[in-house]
C-alpha cells in the first residue's frame, strides 16, 4: 500500500492492519471508512467502536437459478450486507445493477449505518444488491429472478430485522414481489405484518404517499436550509446533474418550481446542456419513454469534459459511486457539490474541491429523504395507518432540516468540513447507544 498522506487513510491503514485486512488507497471501503474513522478520531469513543464499524456484521451472498423466457438458464449472484444493527433492524435498499461488486454493496451498508443515525431513525444500516441490468430482463424475468432472491434471502430479512428498499436499478413493483414472495413464506399469525418486510412498495399495497420523490424532496428540504447560510437563494440558483433516474429528475423537478434553473444533465446515453434552461418535467418524460437524456430536443448535445466544466451554482451528482474523481474536480465550477447519489465524490477530489472554495454537502445529509419516508412507511404499516402526503412532508422537513443544523453544529464544534461534521454526528449518537447497551456478551 502507498504511504498515507492524509489522516483517513492513515486511520483506515491503523485499523486494516490491527485486523490484518488489505486494502488499496483507491478503494471505496478504504475510502470511506477512512473518513468515518477520521470522525470518530475527533470525538472520545472507545477504540472498540471504531472496530465494530469498521466491518459489517454480516456478508450474504446467494446465487439464484432462474429460467429465462426462451427456455436458458442463468445464475444470478446476490448479496446483503448487514452492516449494523445497534440502532435497530438493519435498513437499506437492494440495487440491480451488471457491475455490482462486494466492496460496493459492503461501503453502502456502512453508509446506510450512517445515514440512518445522522437522521436518529431507528434503524442500522444494510445494503443489497443482484449483479444484473435489469434493462436487459422481461418483466417476466425479473419478477422471477426477484422472487427467487428473496426465496434464498429466506429469514435474513424481516420487518424486524432486516428491511430492503428500492435503489439504482429497482422500484416499488421490485418491492411488491419481494413483500409478495415473503408474505407467502410467513406464519399465518404475522401476515399483516409481513408486508413491513420491504419499503418503497406501491401506494395501494402499503407503500407510503411521498415515498417516490422522498430522495428528492429531503435533499430540497437540506438545500432550504443551509443554503441561506452560504449567501445563495434557491430562486437563483442554476444546477447540473448526473442521473436522470428517480433522484435526479425529482430533484429537478423539486427545485424548478423553486425557481432554479437546470441547466446541463449527463447520464450513460450522454450529456445535454440549454443555457437558458432545460424543462424538468418535458425532460423526465422524455427519459421515460427512450431511457436516457441523449437526443433531447430542446437542448444541445455536449461532450463528457463540456459537461463536468459548464459553470453553475450546484452540482449535483446523482447516480453511482465515484462520477467526481480528481480531473474531474479540476475542472468543475460550481459554488456547491450537493451529493444526492451515495458516495459520489473520491477524497482526493473532495480536497481539491474544498480547497478551491467549494461546498461539498454530504450524501448521508442530503440523501436521507428516501430512508426516512422508508421509516414513515414502516411505522404506517406496523400501526395499519395511512398519513397523508402533507403529513408525510411536514414530518420529513423536520427530520431532514435538524439533520442538517446537526451537522453545522457539529462542523463548528469539531471544527472541521461537514462530511467529516455528518459522520461525527452519527458516530456520537451511536457510542451512546453503544454506552447504554453494553456490547454482548
Ligand atoms: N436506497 C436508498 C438509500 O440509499 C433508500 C434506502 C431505504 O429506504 O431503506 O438511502
């Protein structure tokens, strides 16, 4: 391993080597659980904390067998990962995606730990994920494939112990087969509760009002509050995004009304840029109906370099891990780095950016709309309720915005940058769990 420059690495490399663990400064879990530890280094917690953290609890893997329509067949490897529970059932979504590796789905699970006691929701954290494109499945074959994977998940998720959720690549009719397939594996006496298994399920079948755009409304609600504090007025403001998906294009369509202006989007087909702005609304149904920004008629087509350097307020990253890596970095121009995808941003351009004068406003903050209305469904199921969709946001804007006056209070008292702040806040609020708790035996 390369000497450590900087003190995440060198408090990662401190506990890999102590838990004779390897890993490459450029990868994700290093990364990540390099600034986790970098918080908790900032706060008196005992050393056994940072050792609990610092692995998940449980890694799954599952390999399902399924026949595809023409008659073939396929194994499709799965994976949960269960990274802790001290808060309460393990909580995270399940992602499709071709290119999924263990690494990925473990540092998500550390950050849904995160993310979930930043917001004080009762839950720990977990990840899922299936290695496929589910753009390549017929309907008929992902319900299958669907099923066959919570069939081999079996009792390692549960309303009380373990709850799923969409992610990239699944949604609320991916929900409605996995509480289906498990509802039909429960004891008669907890079938009504059964359907808590998952969350992100569709309204007529528990899902909540406001779970869709949950992602999108929490990150607006963020934005509302801290952005007056940086000097900058929503009403004014231009952004871009990465991902054009369910967080992206609710940000967008969120923030417009709002009076901010798009003005540039990259997914996988390409990247679009009208400097006088680009019609949130026209553009999420044109994404529906072709599957990507690319060929968008009111706005021209750009080039990769274009579209990282096209100056704006906001940047907003929202589709997989590590789209803002260093040469990237060094050519964005933009006031704040608003993180809606999970881990967007490599450390490496993290400290360019900061040291040119950006925001960067962390993902466990601004991204905790989604788990949150997750929690709402949860509660609503468990107590046979149904709130309804002002209900649903008034109580998501007062998680998300003391969420985020925690972390400045907690960057002004540590003095340090608020992903580091975001951490900090979740770390201490999980010790004292841990101080009442005792860890077993
Ligand atoms: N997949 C979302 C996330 O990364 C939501 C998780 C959930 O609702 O449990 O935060």
């Amino acid at each position: 391993m390369q000497d450590c420059t900087t003190p995440a690495c060198r408090s990662a490399r401190s506990i890999f080597l102590e838990l004779q663990e390897c890993y490459e400064e450029d990868n994700l879990y290093f990364q990540t659980i390099g600034s986790v530890l970098e918080a908790a280094d900032k706060l008196a917690v005992p050393h056994r904390l940072k050792l609990i953290l610092s692995q998940p609890k449980n890694e799954i893997m599952v390999h399902c067998p399924v026949q595809m329509d023409d008659g073939s067949w396929q194994l499709f490897k799965g994976y949960r990962v269960q990274h802790n529970n001290v808060l309460g059932p393990y909580k995270g979504g399940i992602r499709y995606h071709h290119e999924v590796k263990l690494d990925e789905v473990k540092t998500l699970s550390l950050l849904m730990t995160m993310k979930c006691a930043l917001a004080r929701l009762p839950f720990g954290g977990a990840k899922g994920a299936l290695k496929v494109d589910p753009r390549t499945l017929s309907a008929d074959e992902l319900m299958r494939v669907t099923r066959r994977m919570t069939a081999a998940l079996g009792t390692n998720i549960g309303p009380d112990y373990d709850i799923p959720a969409p992610d990239v690549g699944t949604d609320a009719r991916v929900m409605a087969w996995m509480a289906d397939t498990y509802i039909n594996f429960a004891e008669s006496s907890s079938k009504v509760t059964a359907r808590g298994v998952v969350t992100g399920k569709p309204l007529r079948f528990g899902g909540s009002a406001g779970r869709e755009k949950a992602t999108g409304q929490g990150l607006v609600y963020v934005l509302e509050t801290l952005l007056p504090g940086m000097g900058l007025q929503i009403d004014q403001l231009s952004f871009s995004l990465i991902g054009y998906g369910n967080v992206g294009s609710w940000t967008a369509r969120l923030l417009q009304p709002l009076g901010a202006t798009l003005r540039t989007v990259m997914d996988h087909t390409g990247a679009i840029h009208n400097p006088k702005g680009i019609d949130a609304e026209t553009l999420a149904e044109y994404v529906t109906q072709t599957g990507g920004v690319a060929g968008y008629p009111h706005a021209e087509a750009i080039d990769r370099e274009t579209f990282y350097a096209t100056e704006v307020d906001l940047f907003i990253p929202a589709a997989l891990e590590q789209m803002v890596d260093l040469p990237e970095a060094r050519t964005m121009r933009c006031k704040v780095l608003v993180e809606a995808a999970n881990a967007p941003t490599t450390p490496k351009a993290e400290r360019h950016l900061l040291e040119k004068g950006v925001e960067v406003l962390p993902a466990i903050l601004c991204n905790a709309g989604g788990v949150t209305v997750s929690y709402f469904e949860w509660k609503q199921n468990r107590q046979s309720e149904t709130w309804d969709p002002d209900e649903v946001d008034a109580r998501l804007r007062t998680i998300m915005s003391r969420s985020a006056e925690r972390v400045l209070q907690t960057a002004e008292r540590l003095d340090c940058n608020l992903r580091i702040a975001s951490y900090a806040a979740a770390i201490e609020h999980i010790n004292h769990v841990y101080e009442v708790r005792g860890v077993f035996p």
